[in-house]
C-alpha cells in the first residue's frame, strides 16, 4: 500500500484493494512480457463502489449471527430472502486487491513477497482478536487462505492462476461452497490484474452487458434445474445448484453495478458506497462491536426479528456512512486501514490530507 510518497487520490489502499497498477516489475516476476505502465492511477471508483455495496450485503447477511453469536444458521438470517451475495463479491475483491498490492510492492520493495507476508499475518492476528466477540468472522479464513493459496500463487504465470481458479471453483460448485469457493475467487480475482481487466472496468459497458447476460442466462437455467430437483425430491446435488446460483447472481450484481457506474447514477453510487467501500476494514469490525452493543446492552431483539435486523443494519450502515464520509474529507485512509498500511510496509504512513495554504 502507499506511504507518504504517494498523494491522496492515487491508491485504491484498504480491505480488498491496494495501490497502482500492474508494474512491469512484478509482470517480468510473474513469467509474462514487461510492459510500461504509470506510476500510479486515479482510484478506481468501481472497486470502492462494489465494495461498499458487499459491505451492506455482508452486514445483513451476518447480523443475527453477529447479535447471537453464533457462525451457523438453519435458514437464511432475513427470512427468503437471501444476502450471501457479499461473500463471493467481497472475496473476488481481497484477490484485486492483493495482486494489485504485489504490484506495487513489487516497484517498491527489494521482497515484495515479504510485504504481502506481513499484510496476511497482520489480517489473520486481527481476524483471530475479533473471532472473540464473533466465531463467525471471515478474516482469519481470509488470511489462512491468503497464506496458504494466494501467496505461493504470485510465482505462477497467469494462465496457471487462471486454470488453478476455473477448478477450485468448479470442485467448490460441486461440493456446494466452503473454503474452496472463496480460494478460487481469490485466484480469480488475481487473475483479472494479471490479465489487464481491472484496468478496464471503468472503460465498458459492453462487455459488463454481454457477460451480465451471460450470468442471467445461466442463472435462469440453475434455478429451473433446481426446481425440477424439488420437484422430483431429488436432493442430492441442491447445494451445488444453490451455490452456482448464488455465484452467477453475484455476477449479475457486479455487471450491473458497473454498466451503472457508466450512467448519470454514477455520482449518486459513488456518494453512497464508496465511503463504505474505502473504509471497509474499520467498517466492518466496528459493525460488530455495534450489532453487540444494540442487542446485549441496548436489549434489541436483533437475534430473534427479522425486522429489528433490518433496522439495525440500516442505522449501523448510515452512521458508518456519515462517520466514513467526515474522516475521509480529513484522512487518507480509515484509521484501521492506516495501522493495517503500517504494518504491511513497516513503516509510518501519513495519515491526514494535507491542507492547503490559504490564498
């Protein structure tokens, strides 16, 4: 991630992002022809909005298990409706974001590997304080699979990270999800810098169309394949269609957002998710210190109504809003992000805009 010798604006640093684009350093690195590039980039303001938008998600998705403390549910935690789609859009960011963080590191650091190594243990040591207050946090997983997955994957060339990718998402479809779901959408997403995509998702409306399409069809197909199943009483391979189907919803979700993104709904998009987005770390961990003050000192029945669920999560997701919207108009960076950029580096970031002279 940048330090101080990188102005505001010219990083996409935090959760699931990091600085730059791809160098021709860590190209020649990764097995494929150099290519020169800039220094740095705006901010892709796709991935901060995909973002914050997978932090809703995840927060519905997750609140009555965060207020009972549990990691497992029966049914789905907001009644037929199903949220999960935060997962998968939020794993296929960390792997952008760590490929994008080998990059620069790689046109910074004599071992750039060392500096994703310290971010992943960083993370998991932060994962495993909050698996304290929730056993059903996602970043110590998040962590153990950047260790043990998308670390040793940064001396593949990219047509094996891809291939790797396409069969732990295929085994991870058959087997319905787990940890080999969110392993192949972080190799997916590495992938994607690899490839050059990432640096085209703001260039495009055709190819999010064609491929949102691509998604719809074939969501349309799992879930006429899943109620033929139900039909029959054919249980057997229900968690594998359930998890196709969730993935290719996520799809269409992330095309969507992007072909948005192309439209005038573009400023209005960016003012509600990317503050969430740019401060995704502090944001969620401070959801669950949150959800566990509104229900157990507060008394709200978050665990036992759906409604009451719902309504946290809309006052916890304003109140991060408006806090994530002051702190940036002052600071680079969310001041966990912050320490998290310190500890990837090893060395003290700047932390507030500076201002400037008055005329």
């Amino acid at each position: 991630m940048p330090n101080e010798d990188h102005p505001p604006g010219l990083n996409i640093g935090d959760l699931t992002g990091a600085p730059g684009v791809p160098s021709a350093r860590a190209e020649a690195t990764a097995g494929e022809a150099p290519k020169a590039t800039p220094p740095g980039r705006p901010r892709i303001a796709a991935l901060d909005v995909l973002r914050g938008f997978a932090l809703g998600e995840i927060l519905l998705a997750n609140i009555q298990l965060m207020a009972t403390g549990t990691s497992t549910v029966v049914a789905q935690p907001m009644g037929d409706w199903d949220p999960w789609l935060g997962l998968p859009i939020f794993s296929l960011l960390f792997g952008i974001g760590f490929a994008m963080l080998l990059d620069s590191a790689a046109s910074r650091a004599p071992r750039p590997r060392l500096v994703l190594l310290r971010r992943l243990l960083t993370l998991l040591a932060v994962g495993l304080v909050h698996m304290l207050l929730w056993p059903g946090e996602v970043l110590t997983k998040y962590a153990i699979a950047g260790l043990l997955v998308l670390l040793p994957s940064t001396w593949l060339p990219r047509w094996a990270m891809a291939g790797l990718s396409a069969a732990l998402l295929t085994a991870a479809v058959i087997s319905g999800g787990g940890p080999l779901l969110i392993t192949g959408l972080f190799l997916l997403g590495s992938a994607l810098v690899r490839y050059g995509v990432i640096e085209q998702i703001e260039r495009s409306t055709r190819g999010p169309l064609l491929l949102g399409l691509a998604f719809a069809v074939g969501l349309a197909s799992a879930l006429w394949v899943q109620a033929g199943m139900r039909a029959v009483g054919a249980t057997t391979y229900l968690p594998s269609m359930t998890t196709l189907a969730d993935l290719l919803l996520a799809g269409i979700y992330v095309c969507a957002l992007l072909i948005l993104l192309r439209t005038p709904l573009r400023p209005a998009l960016q003012f509600v998710f990317a503050p969430l987005g740019r401060m995704a770390l502090t944001n969620y961990l401070t959801a669950t210190l949150l959800v566990l003050a509104a229900s157990h000192l507060l008394g709200l029945p978050i665990g036992q109504s759906s409604s009451a669920a719902f309504q946290a999560a809309g006052v916890i997701l304003v109140a991060q809003w408006l806090f994530s919207t002051l702190w940036l108009r002052r600071y680079r960076q969310g001041p966990l992000e912050w320490l998290w950029r310190w500890a990837t580096w090893a060395h003290r970031p700047t932390l507030r805009i500076p201002t400037s002279p008055s005329a």
